[in-house]
C-alpha cells in the first residue's frame, strides 16, 4: 500500500513551486487518490494543496516526514486528465503549477467552507444501519460528525450512489436549499387522520396528499391553499408529515421558458462543412478544423448539428463563445436544442452558480458545456468535440497568470480525447487561417448567408469632408438621414462606437492641462451621470474640478466622445426614438445585459448603442442599419494587430444588418477611408485583407512569420525596472540564435499603472527551442526579488495585448 502523497502546496512562490512529499495517516491508506485537495502543515501553518502522485520510497526517514491533517475531498476534483493538463499549462506559461490547478476549479471550491455528507430521502433506506441511524430526521450531516469514522466506509456508500459529499461556502454562498413537505404514513392512515380532523385548514392540507403523496415545496405548498405555516407545523407533530430541507440548484435560466427547436435543414455548404466534421467524429481523430463563414452563413446551426452526433455516441461536448457574445440568444439556442443536457458557465454567474453548473458537469448529469474562456477546464472524460465560436476574439486569452490561450488548451485537450476540434469565425486570426491555409487545420468554407438576402450594403463616409462641408456633429449626413428613414418605417438600428464614457479626456483650453490619474500614466475619462472623472485602468476615480487644477482657468473642456456624448447627442437629434445604452457603465449590475437585449430583440427599442459587447453574437430581424461612428478607434493604438483588429470588429458588426428578410445597410464613418482594413471590410473581402496583411507581416517580423514573447518588469522604483530589463536582455542576447530579434529594454506604452514603472523588452524568433528553459532560469535569478522586493516580471508567449 502506497503511503506517502506527493503534494502541491497553496503558495506562490517560486523556490516552494514543487511536490513536497507527506506521510499518509492508516486512517487513509488506500483512500487518498492523485486529483484530491488536502490539509497538510506547512511550517507553522496548515495549508490547502493538491496530491499529485502517490508512492512508497522517500530519502528521508518515514518518522521524519509530517502527516497530512486532513482530506477535504472524497473524490478527485481533478481527475488525471486535468492533472496532466495542469503541468502541460505550468509549462507552456510558466506560472506556478498551484496557479494552474486552481484556474480550473470554480472560485467555490477555492474558498473557505463547511464540508456536509448528503443523502436523499430515496436513499436513506439503502444505507447501513448505522448511517440510517446518522441521518435520522435530516438528510445532510456535518462532515465533523463523521470524521471518525474510516474514509473507506464514507467512500463505498459514495460509490454505491447514496451519499454524497458536497461543500457549503462561508464566504461565496454555498449550497441552495427549500423547504418541502411530503406524508410519512400510508394513505389508508392519512384518510384516517383526515376523518378525525376538525380543523379545516388541517383538512386541506390532508387533503392535498390523499390526491397526490408525493413531497411538495412548502411555499407553493401554503400559496396554493393560501394558509400560514401552523397547520402544516400542527400535521408534523402528530407525525403525519415530515419537512425536509432539500438542496435545489441555482439555476440562473430556472425563469425562462426554452422553446424546444428541431435540427434545420442545411445548405449545401453547411452539410459540407458537416459532414467533414462528422467523419472525424466516426473516426475518433484528432483534427481541426477552421470553419470559415461569412457573418450570418450558419455556423452556429452546423456546430449544433454536429453535437447531436457526438451525444449519440454518448460523448460530450465544449462550446466555447467571447465572453461579450455569451448573450441570451446564444444560450436559448442550446437550451432549446438540447435543453437539460446543457451547462452554461460564465463570469455574469453568481459563485453559487458556477459552483452548481461545475457539479453537473461533474456528476455527470450534463453532456454539453456552453461558456467563456475558463469552460475549457469542465470536468468532462469523454470528450467528443470542443468547438470554439469567434475564434478570432482576443477574450479567449487570459491576461494574467496563468497566460494561457483557450484555442491551443483546447488543442491539447482534443489530442488526450481523440477528438475534433471546430474553430469557427467570419475573420480568423492571422495565424489560424495561415495553418489553414498550409494544411496544418482543415480549412471548411461557407461563403452564402442562409437566409436570401446577401450581405448587407456598406458605405464609408470621410469625415474629414463632412466637416469641411461645416458638420461638426458626431453623425454624418448619410447616417443622419438612414436613421430618420428607420425610425419612420419602424425598423432597428445599431450604432457601435467602441469607447465607454463621456470624453476621452479633458483639457484646459487656456494652458493645454489635461486631467491625468495620479497612480497611471493615461488621462482620466468624464463620465457626465455622476460628474466624474475616471481612470480606466486602477478604478481611481475624482469629482469633475469646475476650474483647471494648473491656472485656476473656467475652461474646462471635453474632447474626444464616449457612448454616454453619443446617447445625449442621439436625445437632441431623434428626440421621439427610444434609445438603449450597453457599455460596461450599464451593464454591471447582474442580469442587466440579458435585460436590455431583450427589451431591444421584443421591439421596445429604436437604437442600440453600445460598444465591442454588441460587435458579435446578436440576430435581431428588424435591425436594417448598423452605423459605425469612427472605425478609427483601434487603427492607431500601438499595435501589431491594429489592422486586424479593425477588420475583425467592422466586419463582425456590420453582420448584425439584414440577417434575415429584411435587407440591410452599414455606415462606416471614419478618418482613414484609404486604409485597406476599412475598405476591404467594406467589401468583406477577408482573403484579399489577408494577403496584403500578411505582406506587412513579413516585412515588419511579427506573426505568422515569427513568433512573439514580451517580458514586462514592474517595480515602485523607476532604476530598478531598468536595470532589471537591462539585464534580462543582456542575457537572452548572449543565448539566442543570431536570426532572433530583441527589442528593447523599452519603456511600455502605458508607463505607470498604480504607481509601478513598467519597462519591456520583445523577442521575436522562429526557432528557440530553449527559450522556455532561459526565461524559467530568468525567474529564478530573481525569485527572491519577487518575493520580498515587490518586483513583478510577467512573461507573455504570443501576447495579444501589446500595451
């Protein structure tokens, strides 16, 4: 019998990132498994750590090693799969391997909390007769109840399905329970009951059960008969009833009604794109796809058709979408189509909530996962296919540790299943449609919309005109008079501008002072509701000074224009139409985003506003425009990626008009109207975008031709982040191969974010098969630095975020 674990401990620090080896009590021989969390004495303290091996030989004496306290879980919350992914993601991004577990288990698992022993009301009777004896009268014990008694005991009833083991959070919210009631004697003894009843509310309730014995909530219980609780309190004092607290899940979509939908018949090159897809799945390869579609082709109809193939095979499915595309309409969809079977995980969901949908996933009680990024990690073990929609979205990496991407997780997760892999998208990543292209993805095409109409028609005004012909307003003339034009016929609009706010900043016009963050080197933001200032960045935020902090001067002006100047200028303009805002300032309070689409998709809306949350995903039929009000946003930022990222975001929200009967038009008013990412997304020409894209990539050295790593080092003190990056440079400069490209030390583009310098460096190379093992030895150096000197060194493989 193995007695010692190998385990990762809680804490973040690079010299303790490895397995330390802890004696396994006899109490739990044979019990504790690889993939379960556990208490062990770590110095002088007790901390939370994951076994990640189990073995029998150790250098050190056995009375030498400290035993483990206690084991939080009687299975494995990482099952040997998620394991193997753990390393494989504290390799790929160099975080700490405690890092990697925990990104994959909800946050109510990660928290404090009181462990409980469940069983059903069914089940009690299966139970041994001393746990009969344990869960008299109740149907959760308290797991300090129990503990004395030996794991394997605990285990087996958990094995046979009458027990189960869940986690109630102090600190997030635990479990959900109701009350319910339900009859404890027969039938013939309730008539009985009933006839010597006097009391007539005593009767009703009597009589509810004679009809049907089966257990009721309580609440609809006393609405239905319209009573208090004290003739049900009566009834189980004498025995004839019983009330039980049972646990109900947090069920975020319990409201709504899901239309049932059957499969659509498909176009031609939808049962193309299929039947490709569905030949992999017969064969259990490892493929991926690129499903190229244009906006509105019906990917997500293919995607869905394909599943319903992989749950015949009684295999499961992950279907990822960007976080901001995560809208009802997405999730009516899927529930609609495969209604119970499906889990939904993502960031608006309460702790309860994810905690709940996680623990279908893992009883097995779900076949299908819908989510953002982190749904990746869903605890599946019979993967049939991992779809991820919007492939192109930057959302599908996370931006702090552990850094990774959901695109090549799920890549690694397809190869340990066999499986496919759909990456689907009406503007792919550069990168993507380059392996497509060579063969390294299977590249499926889908050029035709389903409906009859043809993409929508699509006009650039130049505002440099617009405003030597005298209109200085935020709406040109074109897009002025298309709107006048919806409003009349009674049909939607779309207006998409990609900055939140009131005014990109605001500058003195005597002395030219702008309002800056104190902690940041950017300007602060106006938000006209509540006459503030704010730092997009650190959250700092200031009332709105009524003179300039520099001259004491009363001109105080705002330049630059934000969704809430948008929203006003639009009440002035079009005073009659009804008007919705979504930016992040209206949409962060729970359940505010659902709402707000829905009020728009009933009709109850003339013009959607908003900004990059409205850009994807939304299939409204009355919406005929969509207005662009500066393409320009993006095309400067200090970015490789800017002309892609324009592309993508023109393209993508252009394809919200004219999906269904009704034909649509698109206004793009921009500054550059000679740039080729606004012009050919005019013409939704992605392969020619492509190809003279790709061209300004070779010539400058960035992806696909190179691969990227940008180190960025933060620190308090402005020498020490330089002489740091100096360093870091000097090294990798003396280790790489002399085709490999180091830019920098440089200052970042946002030099100071709460009050630390940022300086950066960037490698760009094509083979550098040590990097990995020269940037682990950097972090290394200076482990200790990171520890006690408040140095940050973040270490970013193929960035998508260059600021």
């Amino acid at each position: 019998m193995k007695n010692i674990a190998s385990v990762i401990v809680d804490v973040t620090t690079r010299q303790l990132d490895r397995p330390f080896d802890y004696l396994i009590p006899p109490k739990w021989e044979g019990t504790i498994q690889p993939g379960m969390r556990v208490i062990v004495p770590f110095g002088p303290r007790k901390i939370q750590g994951f076994v990640i091996n189990l073995k029998n030989e150790h250098e050190v004496k056995l009375d030498k090693l400290k035993a483990i306290e206690d084991v939080l879980d009687v299975t494995p919350v990482l099952n040997k799969e998620l394991l193997q992914l753990g390393y494989w993601l504290t390799k790929k991004t160099l975080c700490f391997t405690i890092s990697a577990f925990q990104v994959m288990l909800p946050a109510a698992i990660k928290a404090t909390y009181n462990k409980y022993l469940q069983c059903t009301e069914e089940d009690k009777v299966n139970l041994p007769d001393e746990w009969q004896a344990l869960f008299l009268n109740r149907t959760k014990v308290d797991w300090k109840e129990v503990e004395h008694l030996p794991l394997t005991t605990v285990q087996k009833q958990i094995e046979r399905g009458v027990l189960e083991v869940v986690y109630e959070v102090k600190s997030k919210g635990g479990k959900k329970t109701e009350r319910v009631i339900g009859p404890i004697v027969s039938l013939e003894q309730l008539k009985q009951v009933y006839e010597e009843t006097k009391a007539q509310k005593q009767r009703d309730v009597l009589a509810t059960f004679i009809e049907d014995a089966s257990p009721i909530r309580k609440k609809m219980l006393l609405s239905s008969l319209g009573i208090t609780d004290a003739p049900v309190k009566s009834l189980v004092k004498k025995g004839v009833l019983k009330e039980d607290e049972v646990e109900i899940y947090r069920d975020p979509y319990a409201e709504r009604d899901f239309v049932p939908t059957k499969p659509f018949p498909l176009k031609e090159e939808q049962q193309v794109a299929l039947d490709s897809i569905k030949q992999s799945v017969h064969h259990n390869r490892h493929d991926v796809f690129l499903l190229y579609g244009v906006t509105g082709s019906g990917k997500t109809e293919v995607y869905m058709q394909a599943i319903d193939e992989v749950l015949q095979q009684g295999k499961e499915a992950i279907v990822l979408v960007p976080e901001i595309a995560l809208t009802p309409q997405m999730v009516e969809r899927f529930k609609g189509r495969f209604g119970s079977k499906v889990a939904v995980l993502h960031s608006a969901l309460s702790v309860g909530e994810k905690y709940d949908e996680w623990r279908k996933i893992q009883r097995k009680e779900v076949s299908v996962v819908v989510g953002a990024r982190s749904a990746i990690f869903a605890p599946f073990e019979n993967i049939g296919m991992i779809i991820i929609d919007e492939e192109h979205e930057s959302s599908y990496k996370q931006e702090d540790n552990p850094r990774y991407h959901a695109r090549d997780v799920a890549i690694e997760r397809g190869i340990y299943h066999q499986c496919p892999v759909v990456l689907g998208s009406a503007t792919p990543t550069l990168e993507s449609f380059a392996r497509a292209k060579k063969g390294v993805y299977h590249l499926l095409t889908m050029t035709k919309r389903t409906s009859e109409q043809g993409l929508p028609t699509v006009e650039i005004v130049d505002m440099r005109e617009q405003l030597r012909g005298g209109n200085r307003s935020m709406f040109s003339k074109e897009l002025h008079e298309k709107i006048e034009d919806r409003l009349q016929k009674g049909q939607q609009t779309v207006l998409f501008l990609n900055r939140r706010g009131h005014s990109t900043f605001v500058m003195c016009r005597d002395c030219g002072y702008v309002i800056e963050c104190p902690h940041c080197d950017i300007s602060l933001t106006y938000h006209r509701m509540n006459q503030r200032v704010k730092c997009h960045y650190c959250s700092y935020e200031e009332a709105l000074p009524k003179t300039c902090p520099s001259c004491e001067s009363d001109y105080i002006r705002f330049f630059g224009t934000g969704t809430q100047k948008v929203e006003e200028e639009l009440v002035k303009l079009f005073p009659a139409a009804r008007i919705i805002r979504m930016d992040v300032d209206t949409t962060s309070r729970k359940g505010a985003h659902e709402k707000l689409l829905k009020t728009f998709g009933d009709g109850r809306a003339d013009i959607l506003l908003g900004t990059q949350m409205i850009a994807k995903g939304l299939d409204f039929p009355n919406v005929t425009l969509v207005g662009v009000l500066t393409a320009d946003t993006m095309l400067h930022l200090p970015d490789f990626r800017a002309g892609e990222k324009t592309y993508q975001l023109l393209t993508q929200v252009s394809g919200r008009a004219g999906r269904h009967h009704l034909p649509g038009e698109v206004i793009i008013q921009t500054y550059t109207p000679e740039h080729y990412s606004i012009s050919l997304a005019k013409m939704q020409k992605y392969e020619q975008f492509f190809v003279e894209e790709m061209q300004t990539r070779r010539s400058r050295q960035y992806p696909p031709y190179y691969y990227l790593t940008l180190i960025t080092v933060s620190h308090p003190e402005l020498m020490k982040v330089v002489n740091v990056v100096e360093k870091i440079v000097a090294y990798l400069r003396n280790k790489c191969a002399n085709d490999t490209i180091i830019l920098g030390p440089v200052v970042s583009p946002i030099p100071r974010i709460k009050d630390r310098y940022r300086y950066q460096c960037m490698i760009k190379y094509k083979r550098e098969p040590e990097l990995i093992n020269w940037l682990q030895f950097v972090q290394e150096q200076y482990a200790q630095e990171m520890t006690k000197d408040n140095l940050q060194i973040s270490i970013d493989f193929n960035p998508t975020m260059m600021m």
